[in-house]
C-alpha cells in the first residue's frame, strides 16, 4: 500500500511538472510571436518614417542641397527645430532588439547620416546668417577687418557647401538601400 501512494504522488508530481513545463513554452511561444510581432510593425514605422524623411528631401520648397554648384555656398536656410525621427528614437530599445545585425546596423547607419545632414544644415544657416550680417556691416562701415572676416566665413561656408553634399548623398543612398531590405522583409512576411 505504501508503494501505490508514492508511485500515485509520483505521477501526480510528474503531470504537474509536464503541465508546468507545457504552460511555460506554450507561454514563450506567445511571446516571442508577439515580439515578432512587434519588432515587424516596428521596421514598418521605420521603412514609412525613413520614407518620409527621404519625399520631405525631394519636395522642400529649400533650394535643393545637391544643386548648389561647385565652389559656392549653400544658401538655404531649412531649420530642423522638429523631431524628424520621432519613430527612431521612441523605439532605439527595441531597434537594438532586431536579430538581423546587418539591418539594425544599417537603421543605425541611415539615422546617423540623416542627423549629420540635419547637423550641417544647421551649422551651415549659422555661418551664412554670420556671413550676411558681416556684410551688411561691412557695407555700412567699409572696415577691412569686417570685409577680411566676412571672405573667411565665406570660405567656411564654401567648405560646409561640399560637406553638406557628401552627407546628403551618403544618407540618400543609405537610406535608399534600407528602404530595399526593409521592402524585402516586407514581401516575405
């Protein structure tokens, strides 16, 4: 008789420890699906953020930066006062979550090369704001010293011209090849 009770507890323990171990993977499951879930709606808002910021280059009533001819200043004065990457950065966790390493690096990569667009653009309207201001003065005045000042920002500005080129076609063409991967992980899901 004391045989049948610890062989009965015995099965008891063992069907509740299977019925525990099936409650647990069937609740990982559950939550590497909705993960899943979750980390796909998160690279469709970046695929719609990333192409967003990609139209607003395109149509800006700002004087194109790829148009600005060779040893001349940029003369637009776009302001990026706004969160462009509101998607980006209410999710940087869970981009760091993405299992593909060569996609996460590359969502980092675009982001980047759009805030050092964003950067330029900024440092370049300060200088240029400097520049008219210096200008202006000079004309007033006729001080060589304002008129020396006033060419040397003119040569930063003509520096900043070229470094704003580069970023913008570097961040054009990452952003375009992200855009692709992330339309292919689109198609397959």
């Amino acid at each position: 008789m004391h045989w049948q009770t610890f062989i009965s507890t015995l099965l008891g323990g063992l069907i509740t420890l299977s019925a525990i171990l099936l409650t647990n993977a069937l609740d990982l499951c559950k939550r590497k699906r909705t993960h899943e879930k979750l980390i796909h709606a998160l690279l469709q808002g970046l695929r719609d953020e990333i192409a967003g910021l990609l139209e607003m280059a395109e149509t800006s009533p700002v004087r194109p930066i790829a148009a600005v001819p060779e040893g001349k200043p940029y003369e637009g004065l776009f302001t990026a006062s706004q969160d462009y990457f509101i998607v980006y950065h209410a999710n940087a966790e869970l981009v760091m979550q993405i299992a593909d390493a060569n996609l996460r690096r590359r969502i980092i990569q675009t982001y980047t090369r759009a805030k050092a667009v964003l950067d330029t653009v900024n440092m370049n309207r300060l200088y240029l704001e400097r520049y008219h201001y210096l200008q202006s003065t000079f004309l007033k005045t006729k001080d060589t010293s304002i008129q020396a000042e006033s060419e040397n920002y003119h040569r930063a500005l003509v520096q900043i011209a070229g470094q704003l080129k580069q970023a913008d076609t570097q961040f054009r063409k990452t952003a375009a090849s992200l855009l692709e991967m992330l339309s292919d992980i689109r198609l397959r899901n």
